[in-house]
C-alpha cells in the first residue's frame, strides 16, 4: 500500500522575505494598503536557514539591519553588494537574507530588548488612538510567546493612548518579572494611529463654594479640573 504525507506551514501575508546571492538584487513587495514597518532580521555574509526561519551564520554583517531604509514605502528594493554593506569575509560566498513585517499605514510598531526604552512616534498631526498589541516577555514577532506580562496592555495603554508620541520603558520594575528565569526578555508593542486634535476633556470633579446673606442671590462659580483626550 501507498501513503502520501504532507507537511504545509501557514504564512502570514505580512510577513515577507528572502534569499539573494552576492551581486543580485533583492525585491520585496508589501500587499496592497501595506508599508514595510521594521526588520525582523537581517545578515550579509552566510546566513543559515529558510525564510521564517533564518539565522546568522559564522560570517555577518552585524550593521546589516542598520544598513537598510524600510520605512514608509511598499516596495523594498536592496543591491546586495559589498559596496553596501562591506565585506565580512573576504575569501567565501556571500548572500543577504531579509525578513520583514509589512504595516498598515496607521500603525507604528518597535520591539526592544529588556533595559531598553521603546519608542512610539505617530505621523505629525495624528496621535495614538489604541493599542493592537503588547506584549512583555518572550514575544516572537509580534505574537504572544511563552511568557509574558499580564500588565502589558494595560501599562502600554496607559503610558500611549491619547499621545502623539510615548515612551515605554522594558522592565521589570514597569510590568513585573513575568519569567524569573534567565530568559531574554523583551517588550513588542503595535498601535494605531489616526489623525485628530485633542480637545479637552471635563472631568466628573468639580467644587463649588458660596454664602448668601439675605436678601442677595446666590451666585455660584465653579472649579473645573480638565485634562485633554483626542477627538
């Protein structure tokens, strides 16, 4: 009797990538209404493994993500060339590999390495309206790993939304030790973007004090404690 085995991996449309040899050309195109937003990995030299699953290899480029504009734009376009990236080994065959993760144009995303500060910024005009994902532990490409934070929306949200821009420290002391083991931790964030001014906002607290004499009215003024929320 027969058998036929097959084995299938889903893959993300936003998630793209490749492989290119020493003097070719890499092309990477987002799907339609997408921006490339970050990199998610990328060497020049002998970098091991397929697409998903790519890995440095003995010789790299350590500038190489560096060395590579994404933002912005649908449409990566990479010569790979030592003229471009250097050369980090001189005697063997080198290629380039890239993974990177394709956006909406609304949406700002980062990922740090714990001690580090993570940096959100909106186009000018807009601010960040809400928070797609966040995520303090062992993230993996912007999807919930092992460990992870159970403060990390809410720390998030309360330090971004509201803002044109914020700043999110990855620690410990922000959103508690979810992995007390010596993990790598790190902290992923996506949010949404969308233009709006931010107009103030009347809080429920307000003071009132007078004393009437008689015979005279009673005029009341009021103390209004306000902060600001987008529109």
């Amino acid at each position: 009797t027969k058998q036929l085995a097959v084995a299938v991996q889903c893959v993300n449309e936003n998630v793209i990538g490749g492989s290119v040899s020493e003097g070719s050309m890499l092309r990477l195109t987002c799907p339609t209404d997408r921006i490339i937003g970050d990199i998610a990995f990328a060497s020049f030299g002998t970098p091991t493994g397929e697409f998903l699953d790519f890995a440095p290899g003995t010789c790299n480029e350590p500038t190489s993500a560096v060395r590579i504009c994404v933002r912005t734009t649908c449409k990566l376009i990479i010569s790979c060339h030592s003229s471009v990236f250097g050369d980090p080994c001189p005697v063997e065959e080198k290629y380039l590999s890239v993974q990177v993760n394709c956006i909406g144009a609304n949406t700002v995303q980062g990922t740090v390495q714990e001690g580090a500060e993570l940096e959100l910024a909106c186009p000018a005009g807009s601010s960040i309206t809400s928070i797609i994902f966040a995520s303090y532990g062992t993230p993996n490409n912007y999807v919930q790993g092992s460990c992870e934070a159970a403060t990390s929306l809410e720390v998030v949200t309360e330090s971004c939304v509201g803002q044109p821009s914020c700043q999110v420290a990855a620690s410990d002391d922000v959103f508690g030790d979810p992995c007390p083991e010596t993990v790598i931790k790190s902290l992923s964030v996506q949010a949404e973007c969308s233009a709006g001014l931010l107009l103030p906002f009347v809080s429920a607290t307000t003071r009132a004090r007078s004393t009437p004499t008689a015979g005279t009215c009673l005029n009341v003024q009021c103390a209004v404690v306000s902060s600001s929320m987008p529109l």
